[in-house]
C-alpha cells in the first residue's frame, strides 16, 4: 500500500506541528512527494515564511546542514510543495484539491471535541477524510505522537488494529505493516482486536518480518469504549481502522465508530477505507 504522495493542509497554529512532522516524516521515508496547502479568506496576504519549515526541520533532526538549499532536499528524494487557496469554503477547498491531486495518504490535526462543544464548533478532519476517501492519518492536537518534533526519531512499536467482518480489515493490515515497514520499524507488536464473539472473527493474512509480534484479543461490550481502553491497556502509538464511511441516520447524528473512537485516542490514528 503506497505512501509516496502525502498531502498536509496546514492552519498555520502551533497545534498543527505534530501533523507536519508525521507528514515529512512519512514522505521522506517514501522519497515522495509532500504537498502542504493553507486556505486563506479572498483578499488576506500570507507570506510563505509562515508555511512549517521543511528545511529547518530537516536540520533539527540532523538530515541537513542548518545552511542546506532546495536542492538538497531533493537530493533526499523528496520532493516538497507548498501551495495556498483563496475560498470561504475551508473544507470545500481542501476536498477538491485532494479529488484533483489524489494522494496516497492525507495528514490532519484534529481537535478532539466530543459532546455538544462538537455541535458549537464544526470539525474539519472527519468531514475532509469521510468525503475524500482516501488514507487518513489523524494526529490529535493535544499529543506528540509517534514521530518526534526535535529529532524525527519514530516510536512504533505497539499497533492497535481493531477487526471485524465489515468493513473489510484486511485493508487496516496492510496499511498498517506497510507504515512500519516504510518507516523502519523492526520492533512491533500488533495487536489484533475483536469485538464481538469469539466465533465471528474475520480471517486475516498477517505478514511476517524478524522483529514483529502478532496478538489476538476479544472484548465484550460497546465497540469504541472497548477500543480505547485497549488503546490505553496496550499503551498504543497507533490506532489503524479500516472505514467504509457513514450508514444511516444514527451515524449522522453519533460519526462513524471510527471518528468516534478519534474524540477519545491518546495516539495517532490511520484511517483506511475499505474495498
């Protein structure tokens, strides 16, 4: 499963930090591409100074000398672009660049509002990911996640990878394993879980590699609550879910078990649609 395109829309806030070091950080794994956007209200100047410093980062983490030039970066394997939009439709803007470039994999803060603040302020990420269907990667504002901002040093070792028969996990495996993979992780323990009865458990093809542990478990009770107290008992740098979007008017009103279990996560989660 592909990583080399990694699209990031920026806010410009401190709060979006973590997202952008896990983009750069996944592209430059890859030797991709990395596409950071802002959208701006018509008429307000931005200078591009205020786009997060791919550069600057790179230096930190000691991948370039402090006085490096574009060229270098490239030299990487990278390839960064940095793009602005003029719109009043934030979420709008951000669909359709993403319906025109098609990346592999779309990185984005989220506020992690649950309760009736969520009806007072609208939330961008989970509408942006449930229309764009592409692979999401959501890093909470409130935490570091799994790739360090001071040294791009990746902390991946526990996987929490929630399964059952619909939506097809198979797809949350190998997006999962091929993150590892790409960013180097040779330690992992995988933790599959299942809730539900023992007996309704979907097979899956687990790919092995020296290093990595797989785990079965099985819970009872509501499917998000058991999910996060797994991702606390497991002390998990990483939820992945597979996706299939909305069903149903209660779905509208409550999200996705998916974008339900991200108003509570302590880590990252990837989101990946189905087949």
């Amino acid at each position: 499963m592909s990583y080399q395109s990694v699209f990031h829309p920026s806010d410009f806030t401190a709060g979006d930090h973590a997202a952008f070091v896990h983009s750069l950080k996944i592209a430059l794994a890859a030797k991709g591409e990395l596409e950071l956007l802002h959208v701006d209200e018509p008429g307000v100047k931005r200078e591009w100074n205020e786009f997060p410093h791919v550069r600057k980062t790179l230096a930190q983490w000691g991948v370039l000398s402090a006085s490096a030039h574009r060229e270098e970066v490239r030299a990487l394997g990278l390839h960064a672009r940095k793009v602005t939009a003029r719109s009043t439709q934030v979420e709008t803007a951000i669909i359709e660049h993403i319906m025109n470039r098609e990346p592999d994999l779309v990185v984005l803060a989220t506020h992690q509002r649950s309760g009736p603040s969520r009806w007072l302020h609208r939330t961008l990420a989970e509408p942006v990911s449930r229309q764009a269907r592409v692979k999401t990667l959501f890093v909470p504002r409130r935490i570091v996640g799994c790739v360090s901002p001071e040294t791009g040093i990746v902390r991946l070792e526990n996987i929490l990878i929630p399964v059952d028969a619909q939506p097809d996990s198979q797809a949350a495996i190998t997006a999962a394993t091929g993150l590892a993979k790409l960013l180097g992780c040779e330690q992992v323990r995988f933790e599959i879980l299942h809730v539900g009865s023992a007996d309704s458990q979907p097979e899956l093809d687990l790919p092995q590699s020296p290093g990595w542990t797989w785990n079965r478990s099985v819970r009872q009770g509501d499917p998000v609550e058991e999910i996060l107290a797994a991702a606390d008992v497991g002390n998990a740098d990483l939820v992945v879910m597979a996706t299939e979007g909305r069903r149903g008017f209660l779905d509208t009103l409550r999200g996705t078990v998916t974008e339900r279990v991200l108003h509570g996560v302590r880590c990252p989660l990837l989101a990946v649609p189905s087949n």
